[in-house]
C-alpha cells in the first residue's frame, strides 16, 4: 500500500520451470509512482536474468520520461535476449498516468459507471527492448478515484470480459492479481499481473 494507491503483484512461472522470466516493479519517489513489468524472451534462467537486469536498472534510472526511461532501458538490454516492457508513471498530484510498452504487454484502466461499466486500453508498439524498437509513443490519461489499472504480461489472456469476472470492482488488489492469472493465465507461460486501485 503507497499513498493513494492500493496495488498488488503476482507472479506464475510457466509449466516446468522454477523460475519466471517475468518481472513486475513498483517504486514511488514523493509524487511520482513508477510502474513497470518486463517479460524476458523466452523461459527459464535465462529470460530470468534479462528480467532482473532490467529491474535493478530501472529501480536505479527511471523518472518521469517514460519514453526516454524506455530508450535508456533499450541501450543498457543490448546484446541480451531482450524483453517486452511497459512502463508508467502516475504523477499522485495531478492524477495523471503516462505509459509507454514496447512488445506484449497489456495495460487496462477499469472504471465503474452507473449506465455501463468502462475499460481503456493503452497500447504497446511492436518490437523487442534490447534487440529492435521504434521510437517509444507516450500515451497519457487523466485517472478518477476507484480506478483500477491491470498491468499483465503475455502470459494471461489479452481480452477478458467483466462479464466473466464480475467481482473485480469489488475485490482487493492482491485477490485480483493472484486471480487474473488463475483465471486467465497460460499454463506454458510465464504470467505477471500487477493490480492498482487509486485511492485519492
């Protein structure tokens, strides 16, 4: 639990590994909270070590500019196998959420309505962090209390309806994480969800 923001992460290694080439990170410098999920290519030790590296580098480096955050995360991942990444950072003060991806991860805002529920979904562009990227988009979105933000990697299925998860709005952060992948989750995968509420 951060100011403002009530979150959890769960992580599944796929079928027959110990360990998961997926990482997610969260960090909060005074106003700023930082998000981030890296999903290395492929399984197994050594999507592992690509996953970690990236963290221990963004713990360090990141800050406000995502996109460049993304251009410095490109450089220092070169010559690895490299990895999709999303990263975002939600300013606490003026409630606004800044996301760049690169590769196949999903990033979803949730926000209850009285007439009909609502779900926006900001994009990743194609490439691999490390090997191959186009010049990272930003893309930006004011945030309204209760929101829930659903950051999750390849490993859980792309599109769900709330239809199939009803409880969502009503459930913690840690239930929905560990859920998402119950749910949804691909056995011969690696799965990484990271569940937000924000409080203000």
């Amino acid at each position: 639990m951060l100011d403002q923001i009530d979150y959890f992460y769960s992580n599944r290694p796929c079928l027959g590994e110990r360990v998961s080439g997926d990482i997610a990170i969260v960090e909060q410098q005074e106003q700023l909270l930082f998000i981030g999920i890296v999903d290395g290519l492929g399984h197994g030790k050594n999507a592992n070590l690509v996953a970690r590296t990236a963290k221990d580098y963004l713990q360090k480096t990141w800050d406000s500019d995502v996109c460049q955050t993304m251009l410095r995360l490109h450089d220092q991942l070169k010559g690895s196998l490299g990895a999709a990444v999303g990263l975002g950072v939600i300013n606490l003060e003026t409630k606004q959420l800044s996301y760049t991806g690169v590769g196949n991860t999903v990033f979803k805002i949730l926000r209850r309505q009285e007439q009909k529920n609502y779900t926006k979904r900001l994009y990743s562009t194609d490439g691999i962090v490390g090997t191959h990227i186009r010049h990272p988009v930003e893309q930006q979105l004011q945030l309204t209390k209760s929101d829930i933000i659903l950051f999750y990697t390849d490993g859980i299925r792309e599109h769900f309806s709330l239809e199939e998860y009803p409880l969502i709005f009503v459930e913690d952060t840690m239930k929905i994480a560990k859920n998402l992948i119950q749910l949804f989750g691909k056995k011969y995968d690696d799965a990484t969800c990271i569940a937000l509420k924000y409080q203000p």
